[in-house]
C-alpha cells in the first residue's frame, strides 16, 4: 500500500483538548494491554549496549505514556532501562509527570520547547528515541530529524508499533477497541464529557477511528526508511527489525548508530 500523508485530529489545535486527550489514551491504553513494545524491549535495550547509552532523549514525546509503556517491558524482563529525558515542540507536563511518577528514576522532563529537527545541546543525549511518533512527519520534516541527529552523531531508536500492511495492523484492534470502550471510565479528567462524546455522541469514536486509518497509512515500510536514511552522507549502522507481539501483530524498528 502507498504512503500517505493526511492530517490526524489529535495534531490539530482546533480539536478539542478533551478529544484530543481521549484519543492519546485510547492509543496508550491499547498499547499497554496489547503489551505491544514487550518485543521491543530487548532490541531497544541491544541498541543502548551498541550505542553506548545510558541516556536517551525522547523526541516528540507527547504524553510521554509510549515511554512508560516501554519502560514497563524492560523492568518486567528484568532489565535495567536507561534513563529518559522527555522533550515536545508542545510540551504536556502535566501529563508527563504521571510518567515521571510512574518511573522516577527513570524519566527526566523538559519543559521547553524543544523542536525535533534542531535539538538544542542542552538537552540532547548520546541516543535518541521517537516512539510511536515518527509516522506523524511529512517526508521533509522527518528527514530533517534523521539529519540534524547524524550532523551531531547521536545514535537514534525509531519504533512504530504496526506495519503498512492489514494484516499487521487488524492484532492491535482487539486491545484498541477494548480501551475505546472502557478508557472515558478511566480517565483522570474530563471524565463525564468524555463518557458522553464516546458513547453518545460519538465524536471521540470517529475522531479516533479517523486517526487510527490515517496512522495506519502514514507509517513508512523498510525500503522508505532506507531510502531515507541513504540520502545522509554519514557513516552510520542503520538496521531494521520487526518484532512480532500476539495475535499476528509486528512493531517496526529502525535504528542507526554512528560507525
């Protein structure tokens, strides 16, 4: 299937704040009970020992709830995760310090502004990490944060958590449709609104439908990630690797660590 880029509801400023925070719950409950990144946590883990790393910046970080998910998969296998340091250009502190609170040792937040495509050298770290974010940018602002991270030689993590391909994507619906339906029970604000615009007016449900489609076509595949990362004049180990989670479901990860 052919890449698109369309817009997503949860990036625009015109949407409600409250719909906007349901469908990043939805997706980061969906996640959590599909146990999505377990896979990941290994190959993430083997990618700090190559890189050096015992400190990652997470770039377009949102919530900051694709950190804690990841960082739940490394200490439920036993491992000992680096350390965090969450950035946005938008920051949600607010919802980055229930992370922060979840994983106190682990997690660092930026409250600034922090633009993926020029991160300022007060905040970068040896590695970087964008997590179930990557499908959001154009071709252009994508390759622009693949370029300023080889201008300045910082190893980067790239994970989705679903391939371009149907039957890759339709695993994660059980877990997603599950948390569409029980997360405005368990939100922690805007409780009632979101009750009443998820199953009565159901506003929430086709915003978040809208968004899940477009996610789905948005995420690039193997050859438009090296593509992308062959046009770098840089010196680096880029790698790719699916890892598969139950019933038939596969992440993507891409990484590449300066030579």
């Amino acid at each position: 299937m052919k890449r698109i880029q369309a817009f997503e509801f949860n990036e625009l400023p015109a949407t409600p704040r409250f719909i906007r925070d349901s469908i990043v719950e939805i997706l980061g409950n969906g996640l959590s009970w599909g146990r999505v990144f377990s896979p990941v946590a290994p190959v993430f883990m083997e990618f700090c020992k190559k890189a050096g790393a015992d400190r990652v910046v997470d770039l377009c970080s949102g919530s900051g709830r694709p950190v804690s998910i990841l960082l739940d998969a490394i200490k439920a296998q036993g491992m000992a995760p680096p350390e965090f340091v969450l950035t946005d250009l938008l920051p949600n502190p607010e919802a980055m310090a229930q992370t922060r609170a979840r994983h106190p040792e682990n997690v660092r937040i930026i409250q600034k502004s922090v633009d993926a495509t020029q991160v300022p050298a007060d905040v970068d770290q040896p590695a970087r990490t964008i997590i179930n974010a990557f499908h959001h940018f154009s071709p252009e602002l994508a390759f622009s944060i693949l370029a300023d991270t080889v201008e300045k030689r910082r190893a980067v993590f790239i994970v989705e958590g679903f391939k371009r391909e149907l039957p890759r994507f339709l695993p994660l619906m059980p877990a997603l449709t599950a948390s569409h339906f029980l997360t405005p029970f368990l939100s922690p604000k805007d409780r009632k609104k979101k009750i009443l615009f998820t199953y009565f007016l159901p506003l929430v449900s086709l915003c978040g439908g809208w968004d899940a489609v477009v996610s789905f076509f948005r995420t690039r595949n193997e050859a438009e990630l090296f593509e992308m990362a062959g046009r770098l004049d840089a010196d680096y180990q880029w790698e790719y690797r699916e890892a598969p989670y139950f019933p038939g479901g596969r992440n993507v990860v891409f990484y590449g660590i300066p030579r």
